[in-house]
C-alpha cells in the first residue's frame, strides 16, 4: 500500500503560485491604487489620473503590480516609488503626528535607491522629490479625495508607470541580491536556502488590520526557542515565503473565484484546485463555490446545485454528474481568522474533491427535514444564523462555532455538541421551534452522531417527517405539547398574545414531569371551549392526544421524566415541529384554525 504525500499550507500554497496566470515575480506584488500623478521631465505634477473601477455602484481602487510592499509594524518603513499620500506628499487627512517624518523617510531612501541612475524618468521624480513641498498639494490639480491613498508616478509622455520602466525594474532586482547571506534549511522546499527575516504581510481577511497581517511571526521572547531571532524560529526561504505570499494574497482577493462570498463565523474561507489543467481547477473552484455557499439570488443555479447534492447524497459518484471534473483532484480548504496583526489558522483540509463533494452532500441530507423550511440548499451562514445567532444576524454567530461546524462538514465527522446546546439556549431565549430551522439543525447533530457512532442503544434515524411509531420520549412529548398548543389556539383563537410556547416550551422540553401537569390541567378549559364552538375539532385533537399518551404512558419505562438530556430535548423540538406542520383532521392545523375562526367570526356578524 503506497501512502500518499499530503502537502502543508505552506507547501500546497507555493505550489499553487507556480500555477498562478500573471504571477508577480519576487520584488513585486499587487496594491490597490487609485490616482496617479504624471510629472514632466523637471519633476513637475502636472496631472492627476482617476485609477478607480467605476463600473460599480461607487468607484473602487484596483490592483496594480508595484515593487513589494515593506512589511509595517509600528515604526517608519517607505516604499519604493509608490506609497500613501502621507509619506510621497507629506499630507493625511487626520491629525497625522508623524507625516513630517514619515514624508522625510521615504525621500531619502528612494533619492538613495536612484543615486546612480540616469534613466530619465527616474531623474525626473528624483527631482520632484528634491522641489517637492507639502503646500503644494492645497493647488487645485490635487483632489482631496487622494489623501490617505495609494498613488504611483508616470512621466509625461509614457503610457506606463515609472516603476514600470526597465531600470526602475533593475533597481527592483538588485535590491534582492542577497548572496552574501547565510543559508539554512528551509522546511517549505527542504532545500538551503537564504532565510526570509520576516515572512510576507497578507491582505484581505476579514476582521484583520487593512495593512495587512503576518501568517506567521515571532514577536516575543515566549514565542522564540534557543535564541533565534523572528524568522529562524520557522526557517523558511525567502523565495517560498514570497512565493506563498503571493499565492495566498491572490486567493484572498475579494470577490475572487477561490474565496466564499462570506466569512464562516469569523474565519475566512479560501479553496483551490491542485490540477495541471487550469480549466478544469477552475471549475472544481466554481463547483465547490456554490456547493459550500449557493448563491440564493441565482434560483436555476442553486436548484441545479441542490439536484447533485441529492443525487451525491443517494450515492453516485461526482463524475457521473460532472463528466468535466476529474473525482481524483486533489481539493485544498483553508479557513483564516484574525489575531491582532496576526493570522490564526481555523481550519486546513486537504482531500479529493469527489470526498469534499459527497461530504457536503451528507450535510444537506442530514439537515433535511420535512415540511422543509427553504426551497434551496442554504448557505452554511444562513443557517446558522437562523438557528443560533440573536436577532438573526451573521454577525452574531460563535466563530469558534462556526469553525467547529464547518470543519465537521467538510470533514465528515460529528457536529459539535456544542451546537446542540447553542441551538436549545436559542429556543429558550425565544427563537420560534415552528420556522424548521432548529429542527432541521438538531436532527443534523443527533442523525450525524448516531449514524457515525452507531449504538445500538438509539432509537434509529431520527425521523425526516412525523412519526408516530419513533419510540423517543423527547419526540413523543414534543408531539404532545404541539397538540396541547393546538386545543389553545382552536380555545381561545390566534390573536393569543402569550401562548403556551411563550410560557411553557422551554420548561417542557427541560422538565416534563414538573410542567406538563400544569399544561394539561389548563387544557382541560380549552378543550371545553372547544367542544362547544367547533365539535369537529374537538375530536380530532382529543384523537390526537389519545395516540400520543397511548405511547408514553402504559408502563413504567415511558412515565414522565423529571428531566431531559440534551439529546431528548432536540428530539422535543422536532417532535414538536412535525406535529405542528402535520395535517390532521384533513387540514394543516394553522390553516385549519384560520378558517374555523374566520366561520365564528362570519356567524356571529350574520347572528
């Protein structure tokens, strides 16, 4: 048996450069930028260029290759010919404490780089910096907008960019010299090599600083083993630390075809293909694209979507569904989430995408429940958002949480127990156990677990639908507080401002023994009133409950417990919500209360 190799991050990540169209070479990267000043040959400004993407709604900076960014912490560090406006111009748009210095460092050092230059774009901005003072940005040629940004040069005449020019690129180049350095061995190649000092800044995570942040970093004596210093403590090449820089900074762009749409809880979530083929890891990319997070507004896609999901989930292997994509591509998913000025990773998952594919495939079909609450695969956000975050917002979501469970998803192992527990505290705080939501996330937790473990102690496949033979106490009394709920409405009418889930659905679930007594006490009245106002009624809810105690109270087995476990407590809510959505009495119960006190209320206009 041969055991194949499963690259790191970092590896994978240097990997994916060497695959990557237009990569950037070592020197350069991509920066947003938004104007650029064109200057004459004394080093005059004498334009201002618009470098925005107005296709939009409002105009955005884009991407430019520039000479690489110096990596920042809290001191002054300047560019080579590029920067914000507060070191090239001299002027912020706030207080700025340090402009003055900041603005004085990055013209010594770049008078310094072109010292021996001749080329004549060079000489003109090594002018311009030499005449330049910060008055002079308060003319009319500079828009306020530009402060704070990114600006870049051209020189009069050129349609490309002064960094762009042959010997500002040799200028580039031979700031990288660096035969002299000591070598060591790097742990991303396994080759010697020069040490990166200090590893590359990545932009583009959410909730990070927007300079960017360090993947990984030593800035503490704690953080540090036998003396090394910063980069030797996780020696790797300067030319991988580039390398996996600039690949991991492409795949955060935003919007970009191998980053989801949103964060999971708080962790980033990229994913690429490892294929030598580029048409094919594209549409690997797209396919785990709407497979992990469908795109709602698009309904032919995401039904497309749901219609493998269900085939994968009956067994057929991806390859019958999609012909174009190899099942044997190797798939990477790394989930990134913000430290400080650090980066933490969440989750790193390799495997084939086929193994991604039907593992997404048992998530939709554990979390399948019927009536089904949406008509297309939610999204792993929505759906926690609906079943554990307050008020229903993304931003609410544990991101711990939502790192366990996409990890699980994407792994095929069990749910957290702890959204079991989150789910349950959501419903005791008020969420409403009739949506579908909660039931569909809890069977997903219990179904999982009991599929996965297989004890024999369990009561099999937690139902889909309503099922009356299921033997669960938790389902069974769920069951029965929906009909007691029922003989409430059918009572009193559905205008009820505190009905009996208000008051009781928390402590039912948790404590039967001591609540329900007080549930069919109070029952007794509304099955009464309903006697008297709609007799048809009557007996199909008295039918229902007969069925219900019928199951849990002939023996001492099936008494009223005076708790629930976790467990029992999920299977109450979806016990709960399919006798809820049950037809009875050849109606759906809501509709059919609806219309019997839309006929009371006719009667007693026409008596």
């Amino acid at each position: 048996m041969t055991i194949q190799k499963r690259p790191g991050p970092l590896e994978a990540l240097v990997d994916f450069y060497a695959r990557m169209d237009d990569a950037e070479d070592p020197g350069w990267g991509r920066e947003k930028f938004g104007w650029c000043v064109v200057i004459d040959a004394e080093g005059q400004p004498i334009d201002v260029l618009d470098q925005h993407d107005h296709d939009g709604r409002k105009p955005r900076p884009r991407l430019f290759l520039v000479p690489a960014a110096v990596k920042r912490a809290s001191g002054i560090a300047p560019n080579f010919l590029w920067d914000k406006t507060s070191y090239v111009l001299g002027r912020t748009a706030g207080a700025g404490k340090r402009t003055a210095q900041e603005h004085e460092a990055f013209v010594a050092f770049n008078l310094k780089r072109m010292a021996e230059t001749s080329d004549v774009g060079l000489v003109a901005f090594r002018r311009f910096l030499e005449r330049w003072t910060p008055a002079q940005f308060d003319t009319p040629l500079f828009p306020a907008e530009m402060l704070d940004a990114n600006i870049m040069f051209r020189l009069e005449g050129d349609r490309d960019y002064l960094h762009r020019r042959p010997a500002a690129q040799r200028l580039v180049e031979a700031a990288l010299d660096n035969g002299h350095e000591r070598q060591s061995f790097c742990l991303v190649t396994g080759q010697r090599a020069a040490p990166a000092r200090l590893h590359p800044t990545i932009k583009g995570v959410e909730g990070a600083q927007t300079s960017g942040a360090s993947l990984v970093s030593f800035n503490l004596d704690a953080f540090c083993s036998y003396d090394r210093k910063q980069g030797d403590n996780a020696p790797t090449s300067q030319a991988a630390a580039f390398r996996y820089g600039a690949a991991l900074n492409r795949l955060l762009t935003r919007d970009g075809p191998n980053r989801l749409r949103r964060p999971i809880g708080d962790a980033t979530v990229i994913f690429w293909a490892d294929g030598s083929d580029a048409q094919v890891a594209k549409k690997a990319d797209a396919w785990i694209q709407e497979a992990i997070a469908p795109n709602l507004l698009d309904a032919d896609a995401a039904r497309r979507i749901g219609e493998e999901l269900t085939a994968l989930a009956q067994g057929r292997p991806l390859s019958q569904l999609r012909p174009d994509i190899p099942p044997d591509t190797r798939f990477y998913v790394m989930g990134l989430s913000p430290n400080a000025a650090r980066l933490s990773v969440r989750f790193w998952l390799s495997d084939s995408l086929d193994v991604f594919a039907h593992r997404l495939a048992e998530h939709y079909e554990d979390t399948r429940i019927a009536p089904s609450p949406w008509s297309r695969p939610p999204t792993v956000n929505l759906l926690l958002a609906r079943t554990v975050a307050a008020q229903d917002k993304y931003d609410n979501i544990p991101p711990l949480l939502a790192g366990e469970i996409m990890r699980a998803i994407l792994t095929g192992t069990p749910y957290p127990r702890t959204w079991l527990a989150a789910i349950l505290m959501r419903l005791r705080a008020g969420d409403d156990p009739a949506t579908g939501w909660h039931a569909a996330a809890l069977r997903a937790v219990l179904q999982r677990r009991r599929r996965l473990t297989k004890n024999a102690s369990d009561n099999g496949d937690v139902p889909v639908s309503l099922n009356r033979d299921y033997p669960s106490i938790g389902y069974q009394l769920g069951r029965l507080f929906a009909v007691y709920e029922l003989a409430q409405r059918a009572a009193l009418g559905m205008g009820v401002k505190a009905t009996m889930r208000d008051k009781y659905f928390a402590a039912a679930s948790a404590a039967p023994a001591s609540i329900f007594p007080v549930i069919i006490r109070n029952s007794q009245n509304h099955l009464s009133n309903v006697r008297k106002r709609t007799p048809g009624w009557a007996g199909v809810i008295e039918r229902e409950l007969d069925e219900i105690f019928g199951r849990i109270t002939p023996s001492g087995p099936h008494v009223l417990p005076r708790a629930l476990s976790l467990e029992h407590q999920g299977e109450f809510a979806i016990g709960y919500y399919h006798q809820r959505r049950e037809r009875i009495g050849g109606r759906m119960a809501e509709t059919a209360l609806q219309d019997d006190e839309q006929d009371i209320e006719d009667n007693a206009t026409h008596d």
